[in-house]
C-alpha cells in the first residue's frame, strides 16, 4: 500500500508513515508483549524500505516516535537509515520549561528510560525526562530527525500572558541543532493569535535567528506592533506572566500551594490596574483579553478560597460563554472551540 501510494505520488519528497497515533493503543496479547511496540514498527519500516528500493522509489519515509514508541527496540533496528527521518514528538513535555533549560544535562547524560509498561506507562512532563527518549533512539538512529512540537495547540490558552510560552518556543527552535534535531513541525492552531501573535512570531524567529536573546526579542516585537505605545503595553505583558498558573492549569501544581494564592492576587492586582490605562482605549481587543483574563483569575481565586464547583458553576457557564462571544468578534484570532475545550477538561480533571 505505501510502495503504491508513494508511486502515484512522485511529487512526495517525504511520506509519513504513522504507527498507533494515540496512547493505550497497542494489542495486549502474549505475542505482541514480547517484544516492544518499537520492534514491530520498525520491521514494517523495513518492508516498506525493501518494497521502494525494489521499485527504485527514492521517496524518503517519516516515522513517528510517541508515547510508546519513544522507546527504541534493541533487537530490531533499520536497514537502510537513509531511506528515513525520525520525528520526534514529545507531547507528554512541560512547555512551562525550554529545551535550552536542560542543554547541559542533556549533553552530559546516559538515557536511563522508566520502566516499560504496555498502555499504562507514565510519561513524566519534565523536559529533560522527555528528552532522554530521544537520546536514547539516538543511539538506533543515526539518520535525518526533525522535533514535531505541541507548543500553540493547548498551552496558549494556559499560558495566558503568552509570554513565557514565547520564551520556550523561542529558545527551543534556536537549540535543535544541540539536540541533533534538524528541523521543526509545529501542530498548532491556525487561529492563536488572542490578544496577539507574539509566541508564533517567536515560533519564526527562534528558527533563523540563534543568537537573539528573549529580551531582544521582544522589544523589538512590542515596538513594532504597538508603536509609541509599546512600553506600556509591554510591561503589562510582562507583568501578566506567571509561571506557577501555567503549572497550576497544567495540572503540574495543585490548588493548596500556597504561592499560588499569592500570584493569583497579584494578577488580579495587574488586571484592575491595566484596565485603568487610558492608552488600552487605542486597542479594543487587548481591553476585551484583560478584561476575560481577569475573569479567569477571579474564578481561580474562588476556587482556592475553598468554593464548590456548584457555587461556580454560573460563572463558569458566563465566563466561556463570553469568551464565544469574543471569537464572533475577534474570528481571526480565536479558537473558541478548543479554548471551551480545554478549560473543560481542565475543570473536569482538576477540579
């Protein structure tokens, strides 16, 4: 079937060929236990290798390492490495730390991976524990790799000063190369640009520009978009990022740090004052974003006050629906859907 398609397609530089796009999704029969699932994989990716050649089909195959597959067979290996490109996708990671953070570690350690368990292994948020699954093929593979990343498909709408979130992706795009990483696929929403477009700005210049510091990085960003009002706008940014909330919705802190508390009432503090700034009148949509975000903050501090989500339920239920509201007027930068989505699940899972 590949062999088939990859002919009638010699318009293909590279074909994808997937195995098990999800998490507790292998057979757990006793013949497939006794090997990993990455053995299996790569024998089909060796078929697949033998049938091109035989064709004389030049067309490079991608293959995915995820969940499961992150960890590399040592009974099975590929033939021809040539033929293929590792793509690494790591969506268990924390985007509340960048690639760069671990660098050092990364360089100066053994891949030691947990224990393998079918369908039910834990795979830990820590960038670095993530990131040894890919050393650790590494020592499979030496072929073409690329990073297939997660960073604008949930954590925009955690990471809600977008800040941060732009740091990591900036400092990750510009370290791939570190981490024997030659190019970057980003699965992210076409619409993520509330309030603005700072973090797939960041997403673009991190993968040309290697030496340009966060801090360059967004001076430059705020001057150009917001002009003689960038200083202004930009201390509020940064003011509005917050570490421990991204943590919090990332379920990777709980309600009862006592941290969060304190940096829940310091962004409400942020927000009352922010919305008193008269230079906001110029950019409607950034008054609309406080003004949610600060609605988001004062549920949050409910919550932690010890409110049941009976208490909080209408304004949960006027809280998303508002932010709906927003996407009718701000369409082109809004995925209501997935936000909805998103503080959904994170209520029902957390809360």
């Amino acid at each position: 079937m590949v062999k088939d398609y990859a002919k009638a397609h010699p318009e293909l530089d590279v074909l994808h060929v997937w195995l098990a796009d999800d998490f507790n999704n292998f057979c757990e029969c006793e013949v497939c236990q006794k090997e990993l699932p990455s053995y299996h994989y790569v024998d089909i990716l060796n078929q697949i290798d033998e049938a091109l050649t035989i064709a004389q089909i030049p067309t490079k195959i991608m293959f995915l390492i995820y969940y499961e597959l992150l960890y590399p067979s040592d009974q099975k290996r590929l033939l021809n490495e040539d033929r293929f490109i590792l793509m690494y996708a790591p969506i268990t990671r924390t985007y509340t730390a960048s690639m760069k953070d671990v660098l050092k570690s990364y360089q100066s350690q053994n891949p030691v991976l947990p224990e393998f368990k079918i369908n039910q292994t834990v795979f830990k948020p820590n960038v670095l524990d993530n990131l040894m699954f890919l050393k650790s093929w590494q020592t499979h593979f030496k072929g073409d790799s690329v990073l297939f990343d997660y960073h604008l498909m949930w954590d925009g709408f955690k990471e809600l000063s977008h800040m941060g979130l732009s740091k990591v992706i900036l400092e990750d795009t510009q370290v791939l190369k570190d981490f024997g990483l030659n190019g970057f696929i980003s699965c992210h929403l076409q619409r993520t640009f509330f309030p603005t477009s700072i973090a797939t700005h960041a997403l673009s210049k991190g993968l040309f520009e290697h030496e340009l510091s966060f801090d360059s990085f967004k001076d430059e960003y705020f001057e150009k978009v917001y002009g003689n009002d960038s200083k202004t706008v930009q201390v509020i940014f940064e003011s509005l990022e917050s570490k421990l909330v991204h943590q919090y919705i990332r379920s990777e802190i709980n309600l009862k740090d006592p941290h969060l508390t304190i940096e829940l009432n310091r962004l409400d503090n942020v927000l009352s004052s922010a919305l008193s700034i008269s230079v906001l009148n110029n950019y409607p949509i950034l008054i609309d974003y406080f003004r949610f975000y600060q609605d988001w903050i004062l549920i949050l501090k409910n919550k932690n006050n010890g409110d049941s989500i009976e208490s909080l339920k209408n304004r949960l239920d006027s809280f998303l629906k508002a932010y709906i509201d927003l996407e009718d007027k701000y369409s082109e930068s809004i995925d209501g859907f997935y936000m909805v989505h998103i503080f959904k699940e994170f209520i029902e899972k957390v809360w």
